[in-house]
C-alpha cells in the first residue's frame, strides 16, 4: 500500500515537472543538471538540434534511467547523428513509463552551419501517448528548433525552443505538449574546466536556473556536478573515453523523492576531430 501511495506521488511530481512531450535525456546532460542547451554531442539531439552542426563523424548513443528508482518512471533513450557533404541529418527517440502509462516521441531533424560562429537546427517528432486499459492513445507530430552561437574559442551561447506550435495532445482536448525555452552559456576557462549555466522556461511552470561544472583530471576522464532550482534537483557523474567508446554514469537527487541513477554509452570514431 505504502509502495503505490509513493508511486502515485512520483507519478504526479514528475509530469508536471517535465510535462508532456519532452524529458531530459542522455547522461552527460543528467550528470549536470540537464545544463546541456550548449553541449555539441550527439545528444544535442534532445537538448538543442542547432548543437548537432558541430558533428564532424558518425555518431550514435543509448542511454537508461530510474527515476526514483522506479522502474514505473524508467526513459531509455537513444540518438544518432550522421554528418552530410553540407550539414548533418540526426535521428532520436525516447521512452518513458510502463504499461500503463507509455510516452514515446521519436523524430529527425538537420542542422547547419550558417557561418563559422552560429549553427541552427530544426527537428520534427511524432509523440504518442498511450495508456493501459480501454483509455487509447493519442499521437501528433511537434516541431523543434535550435541555435549554438560561438562566441570565441572558450564561450559559446545556446538556445532552444520544443513544441513551437503548442502542439495539443488531442485534437478534442485543451491539454498541450509542453512548450520549452531555453537559453545558456558555456565558458571554458582552461582545458581541464567547462562552466554551464542555463534558464528554462515552460510555458505553464515557473522559471528553472540550473548551473554545472565538467572536470577533466585526466585526457580521457571527466568529472561532472550540477544544480537546479524548480525542482531542486543536485546532480554528480563521471564518463570515460577509450577508442571512441565513452561510458557515462550519474545520478540526481531530489531531497523528498530520492534518487534517480542514470547512464549511457556512446560511440564515435576515435580519430573524428571536433
């Protein structure tokens, strides 16, 4: 009884926070609060489709969570970029529940170069939500766009907008995806130190501050914390590359609900220069 009154709650914190259509996703991003509008991985994917520009090989990741340790709130995750002779093509996708409850929102979009200090991207996504029992499932398609502007070698400003249109959930309804934006900086005072900060703004909740910092003690190991305020939210990982292969592991903590474990797993080719 007890363990179905806290899923239930957990159920009812974590749609509001991140409402419906888009979730955090990859581990580097989770490692640091989900500070990521300004990160130029393949996970840009989800955190900024402007950011994906910057891909000069073929690159491709998975990625796992437990919210609250839940297996109910699980979101797996995946995303892949391919570089083209002008811009580059990504594809993603995300799940999120279980058989209950199940949001998939899965997609392609492309990015390009507009000059050598600002990149832009544009995405579209199929979102389908479905649930258990006779209730049905519901699936529209919501349009994403993206901006990376490099500002100099160490300082880059980001910003990214989901759900432009406000996309409803069904045409018969008033509920809507939720529609985000958010702005950052990256600043990188040395090699071994990347300082993020970040504003999001949903549409229907107040405005989130989120700050990280990424470590790098070694070439190929990196350290990572972050915060954030609305939910206040601390979060810490590492991530380790070799040959191409990089490993990131992570967790959140929410002071109430607990934690929330995460990791993934990314390729590219060791010898793609950024």
């Amino acid at each position: 009884m007890h363990y179905r009154l806290l899923l239930s709650y957990c159920i009812l914190c974590t749609v509001p926070l991140f409402s419906q259509g888009w979730r955090p996703v990859g581990a580097r991003s989770a490692a640091l609060a989900n500070t990521s509008v300004c990160l130029d991985d393949v996970w840009a994917y989800h955190n900024n489709p402007g950011a994906t520009a910057g891909i000069k090989q073929f690159s491709v990741g998975l990625y796992y969570e437990a919210r609250f340790l839940a297996k109910e709130l699980q979101t797996q995750g995946l995303a892949m970029a391919i570089p083209l002779k002008k811009g580059v093509i990504s594809v993603g996708g995300q799940f999120y529940g279980y058989e209950q409850y199940r949001h998939t929102r899965a997609g392609v979009g492309y990015a390009l170069s507009l000059s050598e200090k600002i990149s832009a991207g544009v995405q579209m996504n199929l979102q389908q939500l479905r649930f258990g029992g006779n209730y049905g499932s519901s699936t529209n398609a919501t349009v994403e766009a993206g901006i990376l502007a490099t500002i100099s070698e160490k300082w880059k400003l980001g910003m990214s907008v989901l759900n432009i249109g406000r996309q409803r959930i069904s045409p018969l309804e008033e509920d809507r995806f939720t529609s985000v934006v958010r702005i950052g900086s990256s600043y990188q005072p040395s090699k071994k130190v990347s300082i993020l900060m970040e504003v999001e703004k949903q549409v229907v909740h107040p405005v989130s501050f989120r700050g990280a910092l990424e470590y790098f003690p070694l070439e190929n190991l990196v350290i990572r914390f972050g915060a954030q305020s609305g939910p206040t939210e601390l979060a810490f990982g590492v991530g380790y590359k070799k040959n191409g292969f990089q490993l990131d592991l992570g967790s959140k903590y929410h002071p109430i609900l607990g934690w929330t474990p995460n990791m993934g797993f990314t390729y590219q080719p060791s010898h793609a220069k950024k």
